[in-house]
C-alpha cells in the first residue's frame, strides 16, 4: 500500500537552511505537497511540484523530486523562527497520503 | 470566497455520546475529504466522499463512525458511543474535483472525549 516516511525531528539555527526529507511508495502519484502546520492550527499549503518535474522554487522554498529513488525534499532558505512548525510530505493518487510529519525547531 | 468551514472548532463529549462534526466546503467543491490526526502523529485518511456519494471509506473504523455529503448542506461525520481514544483533531479538505491539483484544509475540529 501507500506509505510516506519522513524523519521525526530537525533543528536549525536562524538564518541557516533546513532540509526536510521524505520518501514515498506510490509511483504513480501525480503530485506531491508540501504542508506546514503550527501548534493547535490547521494546515497549510506550502507548495507542490508535477511528478514530471525535477526542482520546483518559491521564495525560499526549493522542492527537489527524484523519481526514481521516490524522494522528495523541501530547503527552507534562511531559516526563521517563524518557521518551527511540523512539515508533513503528502503524495496523492485519488487520496492524500501524509507522512508523519518533521518537527522543525528554529533555535536563535 | 469562503475557506473550508469546519464547526464546532472544539468538542467535549463525554464517554458513550455522540459527536457530530459539520465540513462546509468551499463553493463549488464537490468532493470532500476527511483525516483524522491523534495527538502527535500525522494525518490519517478516513473517507472520501462526492455529493450523496462515498467514494472511499477505506480509512473509517468499522463501527460507530460514519459520513455524509447531502445534496444540500455540509458534509458531517458522525462518531457515536465515543469512547478516550476517539480524542483526536479531524481534518475536512474540499476540492473541485478529484484531479485537482490540492486540496483545502478546514482548520478542523479537535474532539476530547472526557
């Protein structure tokens, strides 16, 4: 079945880049997400990227996509507090599969 | 345009009762989705559904839960005879369709059954 793996914790000092992994199953979803979520608050939509497509960049966001090894990678560039939150990794084929999420802690 | 309205926000049901949790999906989203995330953990599928139709359910429990998608009105899920472990927070997410590229997240409803 479907399944999406992602390491549990991540700590970084402010300013310097974050790179939250994942790994999927399901070669045939057409797209995979990124989502953020703060404590006690839903989630957000970070960004996405087309299983067709290599790198996807937004901001200080860069989405890294190998197919053929199903990893997938979101960098965080300069690193803010304001960006410690849980990151989930979600693949979708009819449904949305999440990971487990990656705690991110920004340490000043 | 209106996001995901989920209602209530909070929940306390004691052991035994029934919960009902309402998803409003944004207009002119015709499929809805429902995930369940317990404390500390990622979020899991339940069901899908579209219009008067289930989709998916593949993720429900097999007793007490249930889902609905009226052709008018919110979607609601349905947990009867609550029990601890029920304790959870519950996602709705809408789209239009099931090949659109991302789906809208309500901010949910965190259920504690006391």
């Amino acid at each position: 079945g479907e399944d999406v793996e992602q390491s549990l914790f991540l700590s970084v000092r402010e300013g310097d880049s974050s790179v939250i992994n994942c790994t999927y199953t399901d070669s045939s979803s057409t797209y995979l997400y990124w989502y953020k979520q703060e404590p006690g608050a839903g989630l957000q939509l970070l960004t996405y990227i087309f299983s067709n497509m290599d790198m996807k960049q937004d901001q200080r966001l860069t989405v890294l996509l190998n197919k053929k090894d199903k990893h997938l990678s979101l960098r965080i560039a300069d690193t803010q507090t304001g960006d410690s939150a849980i990151y989930f990794c979600a693949e979708k084929g009819q449904n949305f599969v999440f990971g487990p999420g990656t705690r991110l802690s920004v340490l000043p | 345009n209106a996001g995901v309205m989920q209602n209530p926000r909070h929940l306390v049901r004691r052991r035994g009762q029934e919960a009902r949790l309402r998803c409003s999906p944004m207009k002119g989203h015709s499929h809805v989705y429902w995930y369940r995330q317990l404390p500390e953990e990622g979020l899991k599928f339940m069901v899908y559904l579209q219009k008067e139709n289930i989709i998916d359910e593949s993720g429900m429990p097999k007793e007490r839960f249930s889902a609905e998608f009226p052709k008018e009105g919110p979607s609601i899920l349905r947990i009867q005879q609550v029990v601890r472990g029920d304790s959870a927070a519950y996602f709705c997410a809408s789209s239009p369709d099931s090949l659109n590229t991302e789906a809208f997240f309500g901010q949910g409803t965190r259920l504690t059954v006391v």
